[in-house]
C-alpha cells in the first residue's frame, strides 16, 4: 500500500523587523574586552550584531535604515559595520547617501579595531564602496573617483583592493563622468583591472556609448589579441550594433587608435557602406590614391588628421621630403597635407594658412614651429612672402623651419616665375653650412646644436 504524497507549500515569512534591530543593537556598548573570555564573548555578540545587519538588508523595511546607519558609523567592530555598510546598499535609498560619503571621508578611530585583523578593517571601506556602486546615485561619483585615484597610487595590498571596488563602483553608476575617469586611467596607466571591469559593466548594461569611449583608448594600451577576443565578445552580445563604437573610433584623431578599430572590423569581414566610413578608412589604411578620388568629401576628415598628427618636436630637423621622419605619426601629417593640397578645396586651404598664420603672429606660441613647417606643407604660394622674412630670426630652429619650408614649396607647390625667383635668392643661405656657436635644448627635450651665424645645411636640388 503506497504512501499518498501532499505537495509542501514553502511560505516565506517576513522577519520581525523591530526585534531584528534589537539585535543589531545587542551588545554594542559593551565595554572593550581584555581577558580571553571576554574577548571570545565580545566576538559572539558582535556576530549575532552583523547578522541581523544582514538581515534587516533582506527585508527592504526602511525602518532599517536608521539602525543601519548608526551601526555602520558607531559600532565598534568592523565586520559589523561592513554588514551594515552592504544591507544599505541592498536597501538602495539615495537618502543614505550622505552617511555613506562620511563614512569613507571621516576620520575615526574605532575601539575594537585592534581585535580584528586589517583585511576586516578594510573590509569596512571596501563593502561602504560596493554600497554607493550597488545604489548608483551619481552624487557618490566624486567621492569614488578620489578614491580611484588616490588608492591606485599605492602599494598597500588593502589600497588595490579598494581601487578595484571604487572601480566597480563607478562602472556601475555609468554616468559619463565616472566613465571618462576609468577611460582616462585605462588609457595612461594600463590599468587590466579597470579595463576588465569597465568592459564586464558596460557590457552587462548594453551600453554602446560607454564601450565607445572605452574603445577610444583602446589603441594606445591594449594588446590586439585582447581588442580581438573583446571584439568577439561585443558581436555576438550586441550583433551589427557592436559595429558603431569601433566604427566611429576609427573616425578618432589618432593613429593608433583608428589601426585598432580598422583591424577589429577587418575581423569582422566588415566593409564599409558610406562615402564617410570609406575615406576614413583608407586614412586609415593610408591608402590616399582613394581618399583623394572622393574629392570634397574628403576635406573635413584630412583636416581633422592633419590637427591630430602634429607634433613639432618629432618633425624639428626631419627631412620635408618624408622620407626619414622621425616620427610615423608626421609622415602621416604630411601625406594628409599632400592630400588636401591634391583635392584643392581652395576655401579648406585657405582658411589652414589663415590658422597657422595666426599660430604665427598671434599672442598664443604653442604651435610657433608648427605654424612654419604647415605653410609649407599646405603649397600655397602666399606663404613664401610670410617665410622668407624667418630667416632672419634669432633661433636657428625656426630659421630652420623657415628654409625647410621654402625648400618644400619651391619644390612642390604651383608658383609663378616671379615667387620661384624670392626663393632661389635666398638659396646660398640655405644650403650653406651652420656655423655652431653654443648649445639649447629643443622642444623634445634632447640637446641640439644652436647657430647664431651661417646657413642651414639644408639639401636643396633645383
């Protein structure tokens, strides 16, 4: 004869809150222990304390909140007000917010610290942290970020763990400030912590934005083979959506980063559609027979390459016929260049010689050297009235600059017979041997022969 079964209905039932807070209240004045037993008692309480921390977390009763607070900021032991610290995070009331900062910001020495070991101690900082990640109130984004940074410049085991929290933290907010902090540290530091928790968080919130900044910085510290197994990951959560941030970090004003995104969609078999996805990736590419075949809409992207690629300390002394740069990255500031001049958008061109003559003879001389080498490159036949005068200067780098430029133009630009005649007159001055007088250092910061007298050494065949 079988046995009849009756299916047991399990019936969830709520915790007395108010019985649960007299716990948590249990024993938390007692005075600090010095005997063995007294310590072992102390302890006992203390547990029975986190416990109902904990429990009073679970029941979503904002009549915990209170308590909850005033364990996290009195109670002498740490696990205590660690437990206090996540059952306010699971509440998730921005009105806790405040007791949260203080309890990261505020100085205080606590009694019974002394009997728990530092990773307890700093259990407390860490679990305050989680609890403003886990409420996501954007007010708490400051405090993180100085934490972030400041707990990344140690070495204290406990600091690493903190960093690791406040950046999980600011993840999970996902505003755009938080964001653009881990970004900016991802991109300087090669923080691997950062990068993973930064791509698991955005990830999980399906934000595009976000792993578009995140990408963004990706070609200046991030191996190909994790760019490749990231990109995996991002098709085949987001499908063709996964497209848009590597697309539009391709269209970045930097090298490096634009190489990234091209080789992530050349994995993806992915081709480009419109006349804009096409130019920038054959910038990319350097394929620039193609980039000039699409004539007017090629100007505003070579512009935006041309700005980005500058940089006078790797161009000082290069050889303007590109063929020994310094740096890469100039080689393609002048190809960029080169190409503008090729489509001839005479009003683009215009208005580049109008900026660096402002660079020029305007109040702001951070790009003064910068000014001169581009009135070359850009082959407009107005600039050899605006550079002939800069031999003349008193710093050889600029007088430098001046021949060099003159050289270019003389050699590349359209000019009629009368500007072509300005330049051959000054020849002898540029192709005669320097005269070294004393030393200064460049701009780049490495020591370079200065001239006070003679020509510029430089090679110019007619």
């Amino acid at each position: 004869m079988g046995m009849a079964t009756q299916d047991t209905e399990i019936v969830y039932v709520a915790p007395d809150v108010d019985g649960v807070i007299k716990m948590l209240q249990y024993g938390s004045e007692a005075s600090i222990p010095r005997t063995y037993e007294q310590i072992k008692s102390y302890k006992q309480m203390a547990a029975i304390r986190a416990s109902a921390a904990d429990v009073l977390g679970e029941s979503g009763d904002e009549k915990a909140i209170e308590p909850l607070v005033y364990a996290l900021t009195r109670d002498a032991c740490p696990n205590v007000r660690a437990a206090a610290a996540v059952s306010l995070g699971k509440l998730g009331d921005s009105r806790i917010i405040d007791a949260l900062i203080r309890a990261l910001t505020e100085t205080r020495e606590y009694a019974g610290d002394f009997l728990y070991s530092s990773d307890e101690c700093v259990n407390v900082r860490n679990s305050v942290i989680e609890a403003l990640g886990s409420i996501g109130d954007e007010q708490a984004v400051e405090t993180l970020i100085a934490i972030y940074r400041a707990d990344h410049k140690q070495s204290n085991p406990g600091n690493e763990v903190t960093h690791k929290s406040a950046a999980k933290a600011l993840a999970r907010i996902g505003s755009s400030r938080a964001i653009e902090t881990l970004v900016e540290y991802i991109s300087h530091h090669r923080d691997d912590i950062s990068y993973e928790i930064c791509i698991e968080a955005l990830m999980a919130r399906g934000d595009i934005r976000g792993l578009a900044m995140i990408f963004a910085s990706l070609g200046t510290t991030i191996p190909n083979f994790e760019v490749s197994g990231w990109v995996k990951s991002m098709l085949v959560k987001f499908g063709e959506k996964s497209l848009i941030p590597l697309i539009d970090a391709m269209k970045d004003g930097r090298r490096c980063v634009r190489e990234a995104a091209a080789a992530a969609l050349d994995e993806l078999g992915w081709q480009p559609e419109s006349d804009d996805d096409r130019i920038w990736y054959w910038i990319t590419k350097q394929d620039w027979v193609s980039v000039q075949g699409q004539g007017q809409a090629a100007v505003k992207p070579l512009i935006k390459v041309f700005y980005c690629s500058m940089s006078v300390e790797k161009i000082l002394y290069a050889d303007m016929s590109g063929s020994s740069f310094r740096s890469f990255e100039n080689r393609v500031h002048l190809d960029a260049a080169r190409a503008l001049v090729s489509v001839g958008d005479r009003n683009a061109l215009d208005s580049l010689v109008d900026q660096q003559l402002m660079w020029l003879y305007g109040s702001q001389k951070n790009f003064f050297l910068e000014a001169i080498y581009n009135l070359g490159f850009l082959c407009q036949a107005r600039a050899v009235d605006y550079l002939l005068p800069l031999l003349n200067y008193e710093e050889f780098a600029v007088r430098y600059a001046a021949g060099a430029s003159l050289v270019y133009l003389f050699q590349h630009a359209s000019l009629d017979s009368d500007t072509r005649e300005k330049i051959l007159q000054v020849r002898p001055v540029i192709v005669a041997p320097p005269l070294p007088s004393d030393r200064y250092e460049d701009k780049a910061g490495t020591s370079a022969q200065a001239y006070s007298t003679g020509g510029l050494g430089i090679h110019f065949p007619i």
